[in-house]
C-alpha cells in the first residue's frame, strides 16, 4: 500500500506482513497516522433543500494534515434522491456543481441493497468507518435505522420521524447502537443547528437534574408570528398566509407545511428532549401523544401541500380575528413548548404574551429560544438562542454531528 504520511510527510511503502509494527514505537506511530488518514465514507439519502446545502458543507470541509496542507478526511460513496442512486464503494467523483446532473441520471436503488453495500464496506478496512445521513422527512427511511445501526453503520439526521414516533422504533435504534457500537447522532432534529441535543446530553450525563424546558421550538412559528404578531404594530399587518408563504420559501417549513402548523413539529421535537431526560413520570409514547394546539383548520387537514398553500387564504379573516383579540389586550400571540418534569406534562401551545415579554421582543427572523431550568442552572436558567431553522443552520448541525465522528 502506497500512503502519504502526514506528520512525517513522506511516502512508505508498506508490508506489513514482514513488519512487526507493534514492537516499534515509531512503526506505530506511523501506522496510528496512516489509519487516521484513511477516509470516513458518507452515503447520503435525501438530497433536497438540506440535503443540497449539507453536500456542499461537506464538499469544501478540510483539515489539517501537515503544517502546509489540508485534506478532505470525508468521502461521499452514495447520493440518493427518491427516484435516483449514485453509488460507488471507492468514492463518488462529484463536486458541487456537478452531483445533480450525475444524479438524474443514475438508476433507482433500493434502500435495502444500497445499506447491505454499505455493510460490506463498514465491515471491510477501506475506510475508517462508514456513515448513512438521512437528509429526507421520510418514515420509511427512519425505520430502517435498526438495521442500518446494526450493520456497524453510524446514522446521522436531522429527520425527526424516528425519534418521535414509536418508542417500539427508538427502542430498537438504541439497542441496535449498543449492540454495534455505531453511533445515531441528531444534533438537527432540534433547533436545527443550536447546539440544543448537545446540551441537554451533558447536563443529564454529568448528573445535573433537569426541571423544565420550554421555549420557542418552531422556526416556523417563530418567523410567522414574529412577521404577523409584532409587539409595535396596533392595526393591519401581513396576511397570516402570506407570512407562511414566505416561511416556507425560506426553507424554514417542513416539505408540507401543515407538519409545523398543526403543531407536530414541535411535538415531535418535544418528543426527542423528553426521552433524553431520566424521568420518574411516564414519557410520551410519542409525539402524538404530547398535548398539541393545532393551528391547521379542519377541512385542510387532509389537503396535500399544494392544496394547503393554495387554500389557506380562506382562512386569513380567521387569524386577523386571532390577532385583533390579542393586540385589545396589548399582547402578542407565540408558539411555545413546555416539559415540565415535576408536572409530568409535556406540551406544544399557541400563548399570549404581553407585547414587552422577552419572546416578543427578543425574538427575530426563523429564532428558537430554549431554556434549561435544572437544579445546577437553579434560578437562571441556561439559555440557548439563535435561527432555529433554514437550509444552512441545518446543514450545518448535520455536518457538526459529522465532525463528532472523527
Ligand atoms: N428545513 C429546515 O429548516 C429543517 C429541516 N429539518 C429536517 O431536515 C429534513 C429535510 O428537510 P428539507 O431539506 O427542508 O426537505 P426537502 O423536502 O427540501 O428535502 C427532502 C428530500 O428528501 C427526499 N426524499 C424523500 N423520501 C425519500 C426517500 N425515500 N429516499 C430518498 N430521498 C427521499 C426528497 O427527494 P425527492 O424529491 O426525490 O422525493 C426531498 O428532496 C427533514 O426531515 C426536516 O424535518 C430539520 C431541521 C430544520
Ligand atoms: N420546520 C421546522 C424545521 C426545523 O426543525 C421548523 O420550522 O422549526
Ligand atoms: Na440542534
């Protein structure tokens, strides 16, 4: 095997049958350099508006190999849309301009065949480990997370479907995981980038007890009543269906967009720090089991997300009456969430505020706002703020969970 060393920088030919590495200290060091040089192979399944940008991230990511050179330590195997897989084990040859050409034209793949080749790479030593991102909203891709975990094949995401959903389902992604050793990461499911996953795990692994949360989980929410609600507007204002057309062209909605306004994106999201928590009180079986005030009017609730956004104009005189009656008593109306551990009650709401309340005032553009209330963080709670939603946040949670692999 030919290989470019990086602290020594220079090229070895190795044979390692007629080496005995371990019984020379500089041999392994060596050896340890050359391992870590090897690449970590990255397939990925969904490559829409999250997808895109993560593809990107990922395409211009370097770091340090030498003082004076950088290299890539990622290489992407699999591209898949719905109808399209690129799949090649040595490396795809793609870069950010040229994949969804290449892509268009590949042939379908099943699912199931692409994880059993990436089963084989995971348990062969071409690369230093091999990772599946789920890109998609897609329940049946979540539901194979079971096995692809069990292929010794890490899962990274910013889908919710599977942390939310069953906890038959989560149950079998976490013991697939002990069982492998291969991790799930979903840093995105939650404020997307915001390191919100992140924090609760080490305020609960290092002991802290966690009281409440609550906050604005929805950058949807967040934008739409940031635009229609605002605390110094008195009368008239936007349309409530035009903000959400501009929520949803700024990629902060779900592909259908009643997912947010029922309120099952939050749920959901309540779902996935719920179970993260130790609780004496029972969990939500599953998001749907959270308590949820939906925004959605009835006859729309079976419309697909065409008809949902061609239809909610009817609506718009609905939402006016809404915030007419909060602006009487000089409030602002929010989507917030609450778990509340000493209540045992987990729940996603549409509240007024008063109009000088930091979620009316503080708050701006697709804003999540979190507050860990904990018996270390006693009265102040620790707080964690920024855009909660957006292609390259996103993308950008996705690649940090990525980076946690290295
Ligand atoms: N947008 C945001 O701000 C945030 C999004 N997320 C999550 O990120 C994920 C992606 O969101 P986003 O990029 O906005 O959504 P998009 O609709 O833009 O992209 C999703 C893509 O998934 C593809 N897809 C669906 N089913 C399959 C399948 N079975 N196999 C392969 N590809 C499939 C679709 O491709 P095709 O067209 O071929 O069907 C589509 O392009 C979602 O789970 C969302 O909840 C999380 C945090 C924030
Ligand atoms: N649709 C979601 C996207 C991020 O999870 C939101 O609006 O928060
Ligand atoms: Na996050």
């Amino acid at each position: 095997m030919l290989t470019r060393i990086g602290i020594f920088n220079l090229k070895l030919t190795i044979t390692s049958t007629t080496l005995n590495i371990s019984s020379n200290p500089i041999l392994r060091r060596r050896t340890i350099s050359i391992m870590a040089q090897r690449s970590i192979a990255v397939a990925i399944t969904g490559v829409g508006l999250v997808g895109s940008e993560f593809i990107n991230q990922l395409l211009s990511f370097s770091l340090p190999s030498t003082p004076n050179s950088r290299y890539n330590p990622f290489k992407i195997i699999s591209l898949s849309s719905s109808g399209h897989t690129l799949f090649s084990p040595n490396g795809l040859e793609v870069t950010s301009t040229s994949w969804k050409d290449s892509l268009t034209q590949a042939p379908p793949k099943d699912p199931k065949d692409l994880i059993s080749e990436l089963s084989k790479l995971a348990s062969g030593s071409s690369y230093n480990g091999v990772v599946f991102v789920d890109n998609t909203s897609s329940d049946s891709i979540a539901s194979l997370y079971p096995l692809i975990l069990s292929q010794n094949i890490h899962v990274i995401t910013p889908n919710k479907k599977a942390f939310s959903s069953t906890s038959t389902l989560y149950e079998s992604i976490k013991a697939a995981s002990l069982t492998s050793g291969a991790k799930y990461l979903n840093e995105s499911t939650v404020g997307a980038g915001l390191p919100v996953v992140a924090t609760l795990k080490d305020l609960v692994n290092t002991g802290d007890k966690v009281k409440k949360v609550e906050g604005v989980f929805s950058g949807t929410f967040s934008y739409i009543f940031n635009e229609f609600s605002k605390p110094g507007e008195t009368e008239g204002g936007e349309k409530f269906s035009e903000v959400v057309k501009k929520a949803k062209a700024l990629g902060y909605t779900e592909p259908h967009p009643a997912d947010d306004l029922t309120g099952s994106d939050v749920a959901r999201k309540l779902t996935i720090l719920s179970r993260i928590i130790p609780s004496s009180q029972p969990l939500p079986e599953g998001y749907l089991s959270v308590s949820t005030t939906s925004l959605v009017p009835d006859p729309l609730l079976k419309s697909d997300a065409n008809e949902f956004m061609s239809r909610l104009p009817e609506y718009d005189s609905k939402f006016d009456e809404l915030r007419d009656e909060a602006r009487k008593n000089g409030e602002v109306v929010r989507y917030v969430g609450v778990i509340d551990l000493e209540k045992g009650s987990v729940k996603a709401d549409m509240v007024k505020y008063p109009k000088d309340h930091p979620f009316a005032t503080s708050l701006g553009g697709s804003d999540n706002i979190i507050m860990f209330h904990t018996e270390r963080y006693g009265k102040r709670p620790l707080i964690v703020q920024g855009a909660g939603a957006g292609a390259a946040v996103t993308a950008m949670g996705v690649m940090s969970d990525l980076l946690k692999l290295l």
